[in-house]
C-alpha cells in the first residue's frame, strides 16, 4: 500500500476530525499544510493579511507539537496546492489525497486539478454541524431563506453527530520524506484595545486554547447571557469569541454542541445557551447555501435578479482606511485594520455603510474583510455581505442600518469610538 497525503485545509486540529481518521488506514501518512503565495484581492490590497497569517501560524505550530507528540510531523509547503501536492506525492510515492471538502468555488477548484495531475482525491465533509444528508431535504431544495431551513430542522429533529476524538497515534510517516523546515511566521500584532487578543495565551491559535478558551466560557455561566450581551461593540466576555478557532478549523461545532449541551445538562437551558446553538446554525446555512449554489454567489448579482452594483473607488478607499467622517464607522474601521477583530453588530453597520452610503460594490468589501478578519470564513463571509447587499438570502431585500441611530443604541456613552479614534 502506497503513502497518503492527509491535506490539511480548514481543520488544523486532531480533535473530531473525521477525514483524518479516514486517512489512517493507511500504510503510510503525511500531514501537510499549504501555504498559498500572496494574491491580490483584484481591488489592490494582499487576500491574506497579517492578523489572519499571524493566527494560522500560530494553529499551525500547535498542530505541529500535536502531531509530533503522537509519531509524526506536519510538512508545510509554499505554493499552489496544485502544484505542490503532485510534486510532494512524488516524493514521497504517495498516491492519494485525503481532505476535508470545501463547497467554495475556488477549494473545489483546487480538488479538481488535484485529480487531473492524476492524484486519487477523497473529499469529507466535515465543517458544519449537521452533516448534508442529515438534512430533511435534498441540497436543491434548500429553503431561500434561513427561518425555514431552522424551522425544518426543529421540526423533523435530526441531532448532531458526537464528536469523535483525536487519534492516539498516527500511521508512520513516508520513509521517503525529508523533513523541512516551516516558514518564518508573522508576528502577532500586539493591540491591548482588541477584543480578540491573539497576542495573548488565551486567545491563540492553537486547538488546545480553543478548547481551553470555550471551557472557561462555560465555566463562569455566559451562555446564559449571551443574547443580551452578543451585540455589544467591544470586549472579550461580550460574546463567545469562537469565530476565529471554528474558522481555521482549530475547533470543531460539534464539539462546541456537544460541550454546550454538557453546560445546559447541569446548569439549564436558557434562551442564551440556546443562541449560542442558533449562530452554529447561521454558520451551517451558509456553508449548504454554497453546496447549493457555489459560483453564483461570487458573481454581482449573487441570487438575486438586480444589476452589478455601483462602485465609488474613492468612497471605498476612505471607508476601508476609516476615513469616511462617520465616527462609528470610522472606529470600526479603525479596530478592523489594528487588531483584525470586529464585533457582529459592526460588521453589519461597516458594510451597510460601504455599500449604501458610499456606493461601494459589495465584492470590494467582502474582500477587504477577507483581507483583514482573524476570522475569515469564505462562506460565513460571501453569505453575510450578500444578505446585506440584498443580493442573497434576506427576505427583506438587503439591510441598511442608521449608523446614529446604531451609536445612540450600542455606544450612547460614546465609549467605543473614542477608544478607537486614533490608529
């Protein structure tokens, strides 16, 4: 039996990882992660930016450490995974790759070429909280809106599955691999004013401080009140601060269902714990909407039936660098850029702002947040500027919020904009 290649995408953790215990059952396994060369966003700003390259890096030396612990390696690699893998299998006289699948029109991109370069791919769902057959639907049918895709899961009651724990060990690696040494990491950005520190043990990188992270969380009660607190506009208790683990894949929802569920066994149910549930939800939605629909939601249009929007480069240009003149928006802005961190309640006001105050096309400012969120995830990310824009799923046709009314509501003391009204 040949080597296998186990891919690592956006699931850098052992834990509840069910396309690597797939890859196990072979004679051979490498580990390996690539890092893509930079791109441009096609609107004149890198894809990754340094708080999103400093976070993985930091998932990544926590996943090397894993890997080592239980007999084997992590090989990090600079280059399109097109490229890369089929020459790396070479190597190594492997012949098959194992990853997780990635509905997103590039990732399936990359799979397919992949396949091409004559590489056997086997592809594992494993991102979402329910699993798609698991839905009591056919993916083409997936409700349009997200109420009655919540509405048919309560109703019929499919549960998730257990999470299943990280292997005690690994298959031997490939004898014909040379180990390499990883690229030089980005530094984390050291900003006391985020709301998501990375800089700081408790909000790294790695999987053991996801974990670390959601258990201390329980610990002291918050699910109970994270609906009154989650649209507040800065600080670490506010809400669960999950996003950037459950995006690099550093933590997986069904653990954080199955450890939520713990909570709520010895301290109750609340409408708080139960919000927590229903963002994991939001966050499935989005990843079958592009299941179901894949490169239409990257085209202008999105689902809807509306022209390519406007763009006012130079309104875009002051908006992204928190020049707008609009204090809140410009704080945001501000925080987005120093600590790639940005609570939901302004991210919603940031984009409603870009694309209806500014005239700015959607696609620049979803890939602005591309660039500059710690807690980037393609679906969450196309999905949520397209409700905004009115080009997705909102049953409303888009949502333009006030940003006075927005200040007077969620920052009445003005405390959050003075915090950020310098760099």
């Amino acid at each position: 039996m040949s080597a296998t290649l186990y891919w690592l995408r956006q699931d850098l953790r052992l834990d509840d990882n069910p396309a690597l215990l797939a890859a196990c059952g072979c004679a051979a396994l490498l580990p390996v992660y690539c890092h893509r060369p930079a791109r441009d966003s096609g609107w004149d700003f890198p894809r990754l930016g340094r708080h999103r390259a400093a976070f993985i890096g930091q998932a990544l030396d926590s996943l090397r450490a894993a890997l080592s612990s239980r007999g084997s390696a992590l090989c990090e690699l600079q280059g399109l995974p097109e490229i890369v893998l089929p020459a790396l299998a070479r190597e190594v006289g492997a012949d098959r790759v194992v990853c997780e699948r990635i509905a997103a029109p590039e990732e399936e991109a990359e799979a397919l070429a992949l396949r091409q370069a004559g590489l056997q791919v086997c592809e594992i769902w494993q991102s979402s909280l329910f699993l798609p057959e698991q839905l009591p639907f056919a993916i083409e049918r997936l409700p349009p809106v997200f109420t009655a895709f919540r509405r048919a899961l309560e109703q019929t009651g499919p549960q998730p599955l257990p999470p299943q724990d990280a292997p005690a060990a690994l298959p031997p690696l490939p004898a014909g691999w040379t180990p390499r040494e990883p690229p030089a990491r980005t530094p984390a950005a050291i900003e006391p004013r985020s709301s998501f520190p990375y800089h700081l043990p408790a909000c790294h990188g790695g999987e053991a401080a996801a974990r670390a992270h959601f258990q201390q969380y329980l610990s002291r009660g918050l699910p109970h009140r994270y609906k009154a607190t989650r649209d507040r506009l800065y600080g670490v208790d506010f809400s669960s601060k999950l996003s950037p683990w459950l995006a690099s894949g550093a933590l997986s929802p069904r653990r954080v269902w199955q450890m939520l569920k713990a909570f709520e066994a010895r301290h109750g149910a609340s409408e708080g714990s139960g919000w927590i549930g229903f963002e994991l939800l939001w966050r499935d939605y989005f990843r079958f909407l592009h299941l179901r629909h894949g490169p239409r939601l990257y085209h202008a249009a999105g689902l809807s039936a509306l022209p390519p929007p406007a763009h006012d480069a130079a309104a875009f240009q002051r908006w992204r660098k928190g020049e707008t003149g609009q204090p809140l928006v410009d704080a945001a802005m501000r925080e987005l850029s120093a600590s790639g961190y940005l609570s939901n309640r302004l991210r919603q006001v940031a984009a409603s702002y870009l694309i209806y105050e500014c005239g700015g096309d959607w696609r620049a400012g979803a890939a602005w947040f591309e660039s500059q969120l710690i807690d980037y995830d393609a679906c969450s990310n196309q999905g949520n500027w397209l409700y905004i824009a009115g080009r997705g799923t909102d049953p409303r046709g888009g949502r333009r919020f006030n940003p006075e009314r927005q200040a007077a509501e969620h920052d009445a003391q003005g405390r959050y904009r003075a915090l950020w009204s310098t760099t």
